[in-house]
C-alpha cells in the first residue's frame, strides 16, 4: 500500500506526521535525544536496513529536524545532529515514553525521565502557561479552526 502525503491537509498533526510519523524517523530522533549521533550508531541501536536508514536520516534533514554535518574526510563520514526544530519534539518523545509505560511496559520499564541536576524521577504534566491549569481531557480539548 502507498503511504499517504499528509502535507496538503489542513491539520498540524497530519503534518507534523508527514514528517515524523514514520516509526523509523520517531526511533532515529529518539536515538538522537540519547546522545547518538553516527549512521552505524542508528543501524546498530534500531536494527534497520541501511538503504531505509539512508532514506529517513535524509527526510529528516530536509523535514529541517536534523542537520548533517561532515566529521571525517577520508572517506566522508557525517554525523546528524538536532536542529532547534528537532529539540522542540523532546516534549512528544517524553509523552509517548510515558504512555508506552503506563499502558505497554509488559516487559516492564526500560525508560525514565529523569532531573538532569538531582537524578530523580519526574514525573510530566502538561501545563497551560496562561491559566495555570493542567492541560487534560477535563480542562482542555483540541478544537478544530475553519480558515476563511
């Protein structure tokens, strides 16, 4: 089956899936959130095919989630590195981490946030900066905006 083009539609998460909504893409940014940075890195750490890996690092590139930068002339070899594009997805990484583990850990917990300064588990919740307010089903809901 031929995957569909989301790009026209007029929804911000059709889009943002254009561009990442590939599992391979979500696993390759995930690896990059995790300090890795190299092709063989990638391949070795998701197990995927070399001419997808190929593929997908580049869509990400162009997406603008990624950068590719030469860190060895002979041969060349690059490295892919987070754009401040690509960081801004860390929120929606953490939130399917979190999901996965509340709802899909039968082998039990393999991931966790954590403080950077003190080590401890955290624990996120989604905040709307203006009221105050957790952003939850009760409280918020996502509503469609018809463009004249």
């Amino acid at each position: 089956m031929q995957r569909r083009n989301f790009d026209e539609m007029n929804c911000p998460i059709a889009r943002t899936l254009d561009r990442v909504g590939e599992w391979w893409s979500i696993l390759i940014l995930r690896d990059v959130f995790f300090g890795r940075t190299k092709f063989d890195e990638f391949q070795k750490s998701t197990g995927i095919a070399p001419n997808i890996l190929t593929r997908r690092l580049k869509s990400l590139v162009e997406a603008g989630l990624l950068e590719k930068r030469a860190y060895q002339d002979r041969p060349v070899r690059y490295e892919y590195l987070l754009t401040d594009m690509g960081r801004e997805l860390q929120p929606l990484l953490i939130a399917l981490s979190m999901f996965g583990n509340q709802h899909f850990a039968d082998r039990g917990v393999t991931m966790r946030l954590t403080d950077t300064e003190t080590g401890a588990a955290a624990l996120p919740v989604y905040i709307d900066s203006l009221t105050g307010k957790r952003i939850d089903a009760e409280n918020f809901s996502l509503k469609s905006i018809r463009q004249a």
